[in-house]
C-alpha cells in the first residue's frame, strides 16, 4: 500500500495567525461588522492536462479526469472571515479542495493531491437583494503524493518546515445565499468556480497541470452584530 503523508500543520496555522492578527488591525467603524463563515461541501473537476517530466526520461503527456472524493480524509471544506461595510465586504478565505486521477497512464501508478490544492484568497465580496458575490485571488500551497515510474513522492518540503509547498496562483468566483437560523447565526449555501495552474513535484521531477472546478459548499454563517 503506498504510504500516505501526514503534513503539519504549523504552515497553515501561522498564515491563518498571520491573516486574522491583519484583520483584526483593521480599524473598524462603529456600523461594520465582523462575519465567521465555515463550509463543507464537494468539487467537480473538468478534464485536463498533465506534463510528467522527470530526469532523464521523456515527458509523459496525458490527459487526466479528476474526482474529489470529498469526505475521504481529509475533507473538503473552507472558512472565511469577512469585514462588512454596507453592502461590501474585504474577506480572507481558506479553500482545501481536492484532486485525486482517475485515469493515470502506464508509468504513473497513482497521482493525488489529497492533503489539499489549500487556496488562499483575499476577496471582494457584495450583496446585493439577498445574493452575495465575490471575487478573490491569491497563492496555492499543496501536499502532492505520486508514484512515477516507480519514484515514490509523498514527504512535501514547504515553508516552516511544513509539507505545503507553493504551486501557483489560483483565482475564485462566487455566489452565495443565507438563511437566518439564530440571532446573529445563519445558514450558508455557496457555489464557487475556482481556477489554477499547479507546478506539483513529483520522485526526481515535477508534474505541471492546471485545475478547474465547480464547488458546491454548505455551511454556518456567524456575525457580531445585526446587519
């Protein structure tokens, strides 16, 4: 069975550390408010392609379908934080999508970045008669885990000593909807379109793909004061 990676995490925690003491700087009118939103969910992938390129060996080329497998550990999910001025917000979120391939080639026995595509996204966010949008843009750190041609990668070298490496950009587009439960807690339902291009290592080489997915995310909405 290959060996599956079990990344710290210290890098996550200290950007989330670093985001939210930035944040909390910001100074803040009497009328803002402050929102906490978590989601669960699942993500739909379109087909794309992956460039395997290893030392001394010919590229590989092929195209891939992707599946998520959303509560296969870890989870997909995502949280953010919003600051609200009227009816629009600046916000940090953090994404943890997944990509596992279900069609790898002959010299790839398996292919999966299961400990997170992790978006980090600072975002622009509107309401507007009952519907909030947002757009949001920002780096892409990522836990690859492959078997190519035998080369077995699964031990990530990321930032702090943490297995989440830097793979590129990624954009979002959202439209979301809530529903009041409690003072000051509601319901969240959001459908998210994300992009990315990921440069992911792989045994003595990279893999070189981008993402494109459709995210379908439910969840709790809380906020300090009334709108």
């Amino acid at each position: 069975m290959p060996h599956t990676c079990r990344p710290t995490a210290s890098f996550p925690s200290r950007v989330t550390t670093g985001i939210l003491l930035l944040l909390a700087g910001i100074a803040s009118p009497a009328a803002a408010q402050w929102r906490v939103e978590a989601w669960l969910g699942d993500a739909w992938s379109v087909p794309t392609t992956v460039t395997f390129s290893q030392i001394n060996q010919p590229q590989v080329v092929t195209p891939a379908t992707w599946s998520s497998e959303p509560f296969a550990p870890t989870w997909l999910y995502a949280w953010r934080i919003a600051h609200w001025q009227g009816e629009a917000a600046w916000a940090f979120e953090y994404m943890h999508h997944k990509i596992y391939m279900d069609n790898p080639p002959p010299e790839v026995a398996y292919f999966r970045v299961t400990n997170g595509v992790n978006f980090f996204l600072a975002e622009r966010l509107w309401r507007r008669s009952g519907w909030e949008y947002g757009v949001g843009a920002g780096p892409i750190f990522s836990v690859p885990v492959s078997s190519v041609r035998g080369l077995v990668y699964d031990n990530a070298h990321g930032p702090f000593h943490s297995q989440y490496e830097l793979s590129g950009p990624g954009i979002q587009a959202s439209i979301g909807r809530r529903l009041r439960l409690l003072p000051y807690t509601y319901g969240s339902l959001s459908l998210k379109a994300t992009a990315a291009y990921l440069y992911l290592h792989i045994g003595d080489g990279h893999a070189v793909t981008t993402n494109y997915a459709l995210h379908l995310q439910y969840g709790l909405s809380l906020q300090n004061r009334k709108r």
